[in-house]
C-alpha cells in the first residue's frame, strides 16, 4: 500500500467513521464494513464519492465493489485517478 500521506489516512478514517457512525477505535483496518459495522450498499458510495470530493481524485465505480474495509479503500485511493506522487 502507498498511500499519499499519513494526513490521507486520517482524512479516509474520518470519511468513513462518520459515513458508518463509528466511535474512533470501533475501525480498524481490517474490520469490515457490512459485517462488522452494519453498513449497506450507500454507505459504500457515500464513501466513495466523500472521498472523491475531498481528495480531489477520481475512483472508477467498479472499484466500489473492492471498498470492504479500510485496508482496501486506502489500496485503491493509492492508484486512483488524480492522485498525487
């Protein structure tokens, strides 16, 4: 996984406890979202389109099906259109 910055992994961590109403320490990086946080079909797009908007990349919506945990959303940020070396 190269991702960015430390700052890129706390803005997604931010995305997604908030998209999933988490508490902070409920994430980790392998927890799942449907399975371990109840999550459904829209809070995966939520996700993926706060992302987008708020670091300026572009993530093609077959990558969406991917998006199961932090782990894999910080692997596909790092190869997703528009990211800075």
């Amino acid at each position: 996984m190269t991702v960015n910055a430390t700052a890129d992994v706390a803005a997604v961590r931010a995305i997604i406890i908030d998209v999933l109403e988490l508490e902070d320490d409920e994430l980790t990086e392998t927890s799942l979202f449907i399975e371990d946080h109840g999550a459904d079909s829209l809070g995966a797009i939520e996700i993926l389109s706060r992302i987008e908007a708020e670091l300026g990349v572009v993530i093609p919506q077959e990558e969406l099906v991917k998006l199961t945990n932090l782990e894999s959303v910080l692997e596909v940020l790092a190869t997703a259109e528009g990211r800075q070396p």
